[in-house]
C-alpha cells in the first residue's frame, strides 16, 4: 500500500497539524521495523528531520541496527540525551548487543 501511495505522489516526510516531519521513521523505529525503515529512506525519509528524533527512539528501543542505520545516514549522535540512554535500560532488550 505504501509504494501505491508513494507511486501516486506522496510525501515521506510529511507533517500533519500534530505531528513533525519523519514521522513514519520514527513509527518504523517504535516498530523495530528495520526493513520499513530502510524502504522510508530508499524513498527520500531523512532520519536526521526532527532533531534525529528517529535515532532517540531506535536508542530507547534498544534496537542497535536501527541506531547505526540512522547514525550512517547522517543523526547527530549529540541529539541522544541521558534520559534517552537510562529509557533504553527500563525497556526489554530487543538486540543482545546493546
């Protein structure tokens, strides 16, 4: 359904009157869903919108590869607070290698 979308002219990095551009980034890293996020930015999402929000949540989600996925493509590892990182700690492991 999304490459339809996409196919008809939509926009990934699109705000609505609540929400901030990157937003399906960061739905895709809430999700732990490397491959959605990995198609967003195929298709233009840039993960360093929003203050690299998307990167925060991949931290407090404990999902490394996401982390280093939005890390190579350009976050601002300096837009991760401690808050993020204790977060990250109170939440279940989702890669054994954080």
């Amino acid at each position: 359904m999304l490459e339809s979308l996409l196919g008809a002219g939509a926009t990934i990095d699109c705000a609505d009157h609540f929400k901030n551009d990157g937003e399906l980034l960061v739905i895709a890293a809430e999700q732990r869903d490397v491959e959605m996020a990995k198609f967003l930015m195929g298709h233009g999402a840039d993960p360093r919108s929003d203050q690299s929000y998307a990167l925060r949540v991949a931290v407090m989600n404990n999902h490394s590869e996401l982390v280093q996925i939005f890390m190579q493509a350009g976050c601002d590892p300096q837009c991760v607070s401690l808050a993020d990182i204790v977060m990250s700690h109170e939440k279940p492991r989702a890669d054994p290698d954080i």
